[in-house]
C-alpha cells in the first residue's frame, strides 16, 4: 500500500499509539504495550494479538521495520524482535497529528460560544 | 502445550508462524511482570483473541483467495438473514445486528461482497441440498408428526430459495429498470434463478394439495425479506463510517 493512499485516511488509535511510542526510539513488543497503555492514560489496552497483528499491517505499510540490531544487547533479551519507525511512519504519525489537532480546533469552536451569544 | 499455545491457532498460520512465538512470549510478561492473573487474564486474553483472529482471518482470505472469502462471508450474512427470518426475533436480531456491526467494522475489506458469481450459484444450490436433505428426513419419517431434523432443513431451505429469487428479482430491478451496474454476468444471474426457481417449483408440485399454504408462506417471507432488506440499507446508509482506516 503506497503512502499517498495511506496518508487520505485516519490511522486507527492502537496504530497511532504505537507509532507515537515508536517515536520515542525502538521497542519490543511488551514495551510497546506499557508505552501504549502509559500514552494512552490507560484507554488502550493491547494483547498480544491486536498489538502483533497491527504491528504486521504496519510493516506492511513501511510505516515501522524491524531493527536487526538490538539496541543493547546486554541490558535485554536479545531472542525479541525490536521495531523502529521509518520516514513514512513519521511523516503518517505527524499527518495524524495534524488531522486530530484540526479536528480539535474546529470542536472547540462549534463548542464555545460566540462573545456575543454569552 | 499451554492454554494460550492452544488459542493460538485461531489464528491464521503464516501469521502464527511469524510472530506466534512473541506473542506467546509477551503473554508470559504480561502474567509475570504486570500480575495479569486469574479472571483478569482469561477476560483480556479470549477479548484480545476475539477482536484480533477473525480480523486476521479475514485479511489472509482477502490476500489469497478473495472470491472464496467473499462467498464466505456472504453466505454468512445470508445464514443470519434466513435466521432472522426463521428463528424470529429472540436469535435472527442479535444475529443481524452482530453481522451489520462486523461489516460495518470490516467494509474496506469486504468490498462489494454481491460481485462474487460462486455465491450467486451459492445459495440456490445451498437452499436445494436442504430441501433434498428435509425430503428424505420426511420420507424416512414413518409417524404422523414431522420431525424437526425434517422439519427444519426443509423450512431453511425453502426460505433460503424464496429470499434468493426475492434478491435476484431486486437485482434485475436495478439493473433493467434504474440502469444499475450488474453485480455479476446475465448468464451468473439467470442459472441461479434457474436454479431457485426450478427448486421452488418443484417444491410446489410436491406441497400437491398445500399449495395454498405453499403460496401464503412464500408471500410472507417475500414480505419479510424486503421489510430486512429495507431495514437493512436504512441501516447502512446511517452506520457508513467516514473514511476507513487500513491499520
């Protein structure tokens, strides 16, 4: 799937939440399921099976890619698989962001009164 | 093997092969480090797996074989259509309502399910093998009361034929009358009224002298399937999400 096309649509929260975490530098699975549940003030709650299988449509994206090396192999188990952000995940996360920020702005407008309706 | 190694399955293999081994490891990190035990576990782990395999299912059809898939799909939603229309409300709600909301959830992967020409001749040929099914149930059954497993095959199947020429008729509808793009080609649609209708009247020539009821039961399920029908593109048409997200 090209970026152009993956840029018209929303990114779902448990995608966006990854790749925010992603932001932050590489992770392994479980760390990403702290880092999500910590961004997300506890809302999303990844298992295994929704985090992995948004992982797999990610890389097939080219929004994420796997890290050969591990970041430090001493401090952790080398036997897991680290991801990092790519260019294009970055680029989508930022569009994301800008998409929700809009969207914010324009409720908190239809949502406030005017000056002269107060 | 563990309880979560055997859950794991539900999964699609290429998938299971890929990253079933890390699943399984932050699993085990989950129950050790973060204290996910008892109740807690087994509600986040079967939720975790309901929400994810069938979605990943449904991708891996979609990747590979995608007109089995549909047909699939489509032949579900037809099985929760007829059980509306047979079991009434107490199963044939929740059931349409279950099927409206995975649709719902899963459109950009569905696409337009009607376009697969092996559903087509699908469901007409599901609806004779119950009826053919239903009749030797009744012609083996020696008391005066039908039996259920006769009963209900025959019931299901006849539905099944009345609700498919119900939709070809709408389709033609579409196509000849308000110049619609056809789903599928003239001659797809012909054999499966071929089909259905044959079935139906044959159906008929056996009801002999209950061809009465044979007729009242026919235009009431004809009137039920278009009351769902209806319902169900209102319901469409409100429950389209915006945009859908691939990730």
């Amino acid at each position: 799937m090209s970026t152009e096309s993956r840029d018209a649509r929303p990114i779902q929260p448990a995608a966006l939440h990854i790749l925010l975490a992603l932001g932050r530098g590489e992770r392994h699975g479980y760390a990403l399921i702290g880092d999500v549940d910590a961004l997300s003030d506890g809302s999303i709650k990844l298992g295994p099976g929704t985090l992995y299988g948004t992982i797999k449509r990610l890389l097939a994206d080219g929004l994420i890619e796997e890290a050969e090396e591990r970041p430090d192999p001493d401090l952790d188990d080398q036997r897991r698989r680290y991801y990092r952000l790519t260019a294009s995940g970055a680029a989508a996360a930022t569009a994301e962001l800008d998409r929700l920020a809009s969207l914010v702005r324009r409720g908190r407008a239809a949502f406030t009164p005017a000056p002269n309706q107060a | 093997m563990d309880l979560y190694g055997h859950l794991l399955r539900l999964y699609p293999k290429s998938f299971r092969n890929e990253y079933g081994d890390e699943m399984r490891r932050v699993h085990q990190d989950l129950r050790v480090h973060r204290g996910v035990r008892g109740t807690r576990l087994l509600t986040s782990t079967a939720g975790d797996v309901v929400r994810s395999a069938p979605k990943l299912r449904l991708e891996e059809g979609m990747a590979h074989h995608p007109g089995r898939t549909r047909a699939v799909v489509t032949i579900l939603v037809a099985i929760a259509l007829i059980g509306l229309i047979v079991l009434g409300p107490v199963l044939g709600v929740p059931a349409l309502l279950v099927m409206l909301v995975y649709m719902r959830r899963h459109a950009a992967d569905l696409g337009p399910a009607g376009r697969s020409p092996s559903t087509w001749i699908g469901l007409p040929i599901f609806g004779i093998a119950l009826v053919v099914i239903g009749a030797i149930g009744a012609a083996i059954n020696t008391g005066d009361d039908w039996h259920p497993l006769a009963m209900l095959p025959l019931a299901v199947g006849f539905t099944t034929l009345v609700v498919t020429l119900v939709l070809i008729a709408i389709h033609e509808l579409a196509v000849r009358v308000f110049h619609r793009l056809p789903l599928v080609a003239g001659g797809t649609r012909a054999s499966a009224a071929a089909l259905a209708g044959g079935a139906m009247g044959i159906v008929f020539i056996a009801m002999g002298e209950d061809r009465g009821w044979g007729l009242f039961i026919t235009i009431f399920l004809t009137l039920i399937t278009l009351a769902t029908l209806s319902v169900y593109a209102l319901m469409v048409r409100f429950m389209r999400p915006s945009g859908a997200a691939a990730v």
